[in-house]
C-alpha cells in the first residue's frame, strides 16, 4: 500500500514538473499564437517551409506508434512519455468530474512538451462522455499554438501529414503567424503549395471529403493570419498569384481565384493607406472577369480616401475603369459609388452622377434612383427633377412613383403644390396625386 502511495506522488510530480511550462504559456497567452515566455530551442530555418506536400516530411509524424528520438540530455524521457500516457489513458477512462479532469489536462500538457504529436493523438481519442469535440479541438489549437512557437518546422511537418486533416484543412493560424514572423516569404510560399494541392484542378472540383471548393473555405482566414506582418507594397505582391493559377494545369482551382483577389484587395486596404494601395491595383490589376468581387474593397478604399480629403471623382473613375464596360457591374459600381460619396458631399456627387449618366446612360437609372433617395429629405424637390431625369420609361416612372409618395408622408401641402406645377406626365401626376389622398394628411 505504502509502495503504491509513493508511485502514485512521484508520478504526479514528474507530471506537474513536465507539464508547467506549456500550463503556463496555456495561461498567460493572451492571443492565439502568442510565444511562450521563453521560446527556446526553435529550429534554425531550412528549406522545410518550401517542402512540397509530397516530399518526405521530417518525423515526427502524427499518428505514427514510433516513439520520439530520446533527448541525450533526459536519458529517462521514454520511461516519463510512458507514465504520463498512463495517466492521460486512466483519467479518460473515468466520469467528467473536476477532480478527473484536472489531472487528465495537466498529463497532457506534459505529454506536449516531450511528445506533442502523441499529446494529440490521445487527445483526440479521448471518449466524447470524458470531453467534448468542442473542447478537444480548443485544447489541441493550444497544443499546436505553443508547439508552433517553440518549434514550428516540426509543427509545420505534422500539419502535412496529419491524418485527421491530410494538410487539407485551413493550416493552423498558429504555425501560419510563427512562420510569417521568421521568415515571410517563406511562410507564403508554404501557403501557396497549400492552395495548390488543396484546391488543384478545374473550375467545381472536388476536394477532401467531397466538398466544393469555395463551398468549404475561403482565402481569407490565410490574409488574417498573414495580415500583421504585411507592412509594404512589397510584401503584398508575394501574395500576388503565379501565372498559372486558376488555370488547371497546375495551379489553383478557378473557383478560388475571384475569392483570392477579393481578400487580397481587402487586406490591402486594410495594410496600406488609400493611395498606396489603389497603386498597387494600378501596377497589379485586379482581374477583369470577377468585377463584383473588386467592388466592395475598392469602395471600402474610395471610403478611407474621402476621409483623407482625397478627389472622390478620380476615385470614382477609377473604380469604374476597373470594372471593365459591361453593364451590370457598372450599374452596381455607380450605385455603391453615389451611396458613399452623397453622405458626404452630396452636390459634388450629383455633379458627378449627371456626367456619368451622359456618359452611360445604360448604367446610370439605378444610380439616379439611389441619389434621389439620398436627397429626398434634404431636398425633396431636387429628389422629384432626378427621379424624372432618369433614363429609360420604366425605371423613370418606377423611380417617380416610389419617390413622391415619401415626400407626400413627409409634407403633403408642399408635395402637393409641386406636383400641380410640375411638367410630369399627366398619368404620372394622377397616380402620383393617390397618395395625397390616400396618406393622412391628404384632403
């Protein structure tokens, strides 16, 4: 009895000996990714970040009964590896109490200091009634979080031939961050050779597990990850992708591309200021068969530049050269660009507007519908002159309709006497006259 009471106390303290490091980096840590206190015995940097998913990945690899390399400097890490396996094993075998619990996790984090591969393993294969899916995939993000910054070519190797992924789930923010701070070239071309064999191969190819690709991921969790160490023009253009990409014959699925461009368009807008980044889409432009997809970020910039006091009608121009001459993107071009530009110099953007209509009158009705709206409670009169401005009968008298019965609810006396001295259409003005008498303050 004596015998196995002293057993048990020496092995707890061999756990919580082992353990406390990575415990106190689980604590401290206050973002995912962050370094332990003492990142210690990182690797030096080798070719193994531009290591293709098919070459030989270094040990350890997940899932493999092969033990670690014994650490010269500890010749009693197998027997330790051995007991806190124990303990992982026992715990999960018994209810979901605190007092099983505690024990279990404090294993494991003593498991991922010597062995972090099978500290997931056996994490994963813990019994649903001991721990949820939830929690184990938390705590392995924090496993791979420090193991990612103590060594991350080591984590990097696990992430290609982890069996419970393939290397074809998004990689791990963690090792993404790690790599990026080292060495960022580096850490995009590891991200490359991700897109490229997650998502090799024609327009609604299949991937792991059956699943559509923009069905499953987007590119933009990859540019979070990346986003805080891109400073320059530069380091965007690492980003930018390879001649073949989108192409089938090697590179990127052309499902991913117009997803791609519109994260790399985002992140730019969010890493450098306006000008800088509108001259990077003047050096790189964007590509013209997905307009919608440049739409939102180049307003987002256009944005940010009136706020800088920057001419919004070279923007304007701009975004609407980069959207190429058909109609329906231009159309959603000159609707985003009055909606930003008359909040805050609404004059400026109906001289604009009325240029543009001149210019593409098919692209300009729901544009000039849009402004009137704009004005309506401002100068509701000058909202009517637009709304019967526009191009094209059916969207001017869909506009009119719409538009006049908003005044009318706001001042029917003054609705009324423009309407009796308006030039509209005598249709028009007879149905337009129904909401005077059908609103409340009609007569």
């Amino acid at each position: 009895m004596k015998s196995a009471i002293f057993s048990f106390f020496i092995t707890l303290g061999l756990v919580l000996a082992v353990s406390f490091p990575l415990r106190r980096h689980l604590r401290n840590s206050t973002a995912p990714g962050g370094s332990p206190e003492n990142p210690a015995r990182i690797r030096p940097a080798d070719d193994s970040y531009a290591r293709t998913p098919d070459q030989p990945a270094a040990s350890p690899v997940s899932g493999s009964e092969k033990p670690p390399d014994p650490d010269p400097a500890d010749p009693a890490q197998p027997e330790k590896i051995a007991a806190l396996t124990a303990m992982v094993r026992e715990y999960a075998s018994k209810r979901n109490t605190a007092e099983n619990i505690t024990p279990w996790w404090t294993a494991i984090c003593g498991l991922a200091e010597l062995d972090p591969v099978l500290a997931i393993r056996l994490l994963r294969g813990t019994p649903r009634g001991f721990v949820s899916a939830h929690s184990q995939s938390g705590n392995a993000d924090s496993i791979v979080a420090w193991w990612a910054a103590k060594d991350p070519d080591a984590a990097l190797a696990w992430y290609w031939q982890d069996p419970d992924t393939g290397g074809f789930s998004p990689p791990p923010g963690e090792i993404v961050d790690t790599l990026a701070a080292r060495d960022l070239p580096r850490a995009v071309s590891f991200l490359k050779q991700w897109f490229a064999r997650r998502w090799r191969g024609g327009a609604g190819s299949v991937t792991h597990n059956g699943l559509k690709a923009m069905e499953v991921f987007g590119a933009q969790p990859v540019f979070k990850a990346l986003e805080p160490h891109l400073r320059t023009p530069g380091d965007l253009e690492l980003l930018l992708p390879e001649a073949d990409a989108g192409t089938g014959t090697g590179g990127w699925s052309a499902d991913l591309m117009p997803g791609y461009w519109q994260s790399l368009a985002e992140t730019a807008g969010r890493v450098l200021p306006p000008a800088e980044a509108r001259a990077f889409f003047e050096k790189h432009p964007f590509p013209p068969d997905w307009p919608e997809n440049f739409l939102h970020p180049a307003v987002k910039l256009m944005d940010s530049a009136l706020k800088e006091k920057q001419d919004p009608g070279e923007w304007a121009d701009w975004i609407l050269a980069s959207v190429g001459t058909a109609v329906q993107p231009r159309t959603q071009a000159a609707v985003h660009l009055v909606t930003a530009w008359s909040g805050q110099d609404p004059e400026a953007a109906g001289h604009w507007l009325r240029a543009f209509a001149e210019s593409d009158p098919a692209s300009a009705p729901l544009a000039m519908r849009t402004y009137a709206g704009a004005v309506l409670e401002e100068d509701p009169a000058a909202a009517m002159q637009w709304a019967a401005a526009i191009p094209g009968e059916t969207a001017r008298r869909l506009a009119m309709l719409q538009l006049f019965p908003k005044w009318a609810e706001q001042d029917a006396a003054a609705a009324r006497a423009w309407l009796d001295t308006s030039n509209w259409p005598p249709e028009i003005k007879r149905l337009a006259g129904g909401a005077l008498k059908a609103g409340p303050q009609g007569s």
